[in-house]
C-alpha cells in the first residue's frame, strides 16, 4: 500500500502493562488512533490487561491487531532472545491464539498482527526470521493482516505464506537512508518534537519520500503510521500527528478489519 493524499491508519501499540503495572495513557490514545496492536504476553501484557484493552478499543470503535514480542519484559521485548526458527513460530502462534481468546471474550475480531521491538527489527532484516513470522500467523488464521515494516524482508515473507500486508512508518522515529530504523542507542534515534515530526510525516504522506538521518530521503510506502504508546508525552504527541494529517485532508481509517467488528 502506497501514502496517499486521502486516507491512512494510525495505529499504536497498547495494552503494555503487567499486573499492577501500567505504561502509556492507553485510554487517550484510543481516542486518537484507528487500529490498536494488543500486547499478548511475552514483552508485556496479561489476560486481564489484554481483555480489558480490547474492551476499550472495542468502545471506541478501535480496529484490534496482536502485538507479539519475545518474552523479555524485562527488557520490555527490545533485547533478541536466540531461539531456533521452530521455537519463534510457536512463540508467535501462541502468542496470537492468546489474545484471540481474549478477543472471542470482548467480542472482537483480531484483523491484523505486528511484530513488536527486537523480534520486527530482527524479522526486517533476516528472511528466516520473517518467514517464521508469517508462517505462524498463517497456521492461525490467513485473514489476519501482516503490518510489515515498510521495505523490510517482512513484507515478502508474509506474502510468500498467502497473507495480505500494509507496510507501516513511524512517525516518531528516525531512519538511515537504507530505510532501516536508527537503532534506539544512537542520537536521534527517537523524535520528540511533535511539531517536527508532523512536519516530516506530511512531507512522506504527500511525496512517498521520508526524511533520513545523515542522507538523502528514501521513498518508502504506508498504508499506516505508528505513534509508540510507551513514550512520554505520547497522547500529545499523537494528537499532533492526527491534527497534522487531518488538517491536511486525509482521512484517518483502519487498514485491516472494519473498527472494532463484532464476531458473528
């Protein structure tokens, strides 16, 4: 899917909680996106959290994906976990099915899944990975939506297991001019400015072209922008870029199931 001058999604991951713990303003953001991805309990998330974010979503008419990640909370999914490729299918497969569950209960239908942190960076650039990925979701269910990283082995890797994608941007981080994500450990890597980054999200929205760290801009495709529900000041800075996008005349839609779609 390309940018287009008349719709887009916005998604955000949430539910990234655990027990007592709570991180981001997942109710505020809610309000501002048009596709949710669920954490389903290996970077974060619980039964009780994962039910009770898809409630919310559900009440606001939020379209619903899983987040999975390697079972790292510690270090909130962004450390890789070596695992054989076998081991990262099941990871993912149950991982799924988990907030599926959760979903038959809330009344929802999960429409699409994307992988979270270490395990989306490492998918993005090893072909194996990614197909191990896919190969999970399509054992599930091939009508769930792969959210890919735009231009990574993702997309391919989905495609070759029979699943439709939507490449994915992120408006609140930084890239090399090969596409790739700035690793989170190097200087710029994570964009505060909300004024700034709506100003670099609207100039990839109308020209396909997104701005790079230390380079020219790389043309990239998005059928939806992610705003991290984990960064402080993430509700504003959302805001900002549903403001920017809208102010523009695009109109914000989910990319995969209609909002929050009642199970038959």
């Amino acid at each position: 899917m390309s940018p287009s001058a008349h719709s887009i999604d916005l998604n955000a991951d949430l539910g990234e909680g655990f027990g007592p713990w709570t991180i981001g303003d997942d109710a505020g953001l809610l309000g501002i996106v048009t596709s949710a991805n669920v954490a389903c309990g290996g970077h974060a998330g619980d039964p009780d959290i994962m039910l009770a974010t898809l409630m919310q979503a559900k009440a606001l008419g939020v379209a619903v994906g899983a987040h999975p990640g390697f079972a790292d909370p510690a270090g909130f999914g962004r450390r890789i976990i070596p695992m054989s490729l076998r081991s990262v299918e099941a990871m993912v497969a149950t991982q799924l099915g988990s907030l599926m569950g959760a979903a038959a209960l809330a009344g929802v239908r999960i429409g699409h899944l994307k992988a979270h942190g270490a395990l989306a960076n490492l998918a993005a650039v090893d072909s194996d990975v990614a197909g191990a990925v896919a190969r999970a979701v399509a054992a599930v269910s091939r009508d769930l939506v792969m959210l890919v990283i735009s231009g990574s082995a993702q997309g391919p890797a989905a495609q070759a297991c029979g699943l439709a994608t939507c490449d994915e941007v992120f408006a609140d981080r930084a890239y090399l001019p090969d596409g790739r994500l700035v690793p989170r450990d190097r200087p710029g890597a994570v964009l505060t400015d909300p004024g700034q980054a709506a100003l670099r999200l609207l100039a990839f929205v109308q020209t396909g072209l997104m701005a790079t760290l230390g380079g020219p801009p790389v043309r990239l495709s998005a059928g939806s922008v992610c705003v991290h529900g984990d960064a402080p000041g993430a509700v504003a800075f959302a805001g900002k870029m549903r403001a920017a996008l809208t102010g523009a005349g695009v109109t914000l839609t989910a990319f995969a199931l209609p909002p929050a779609r009642l199970v038959p």
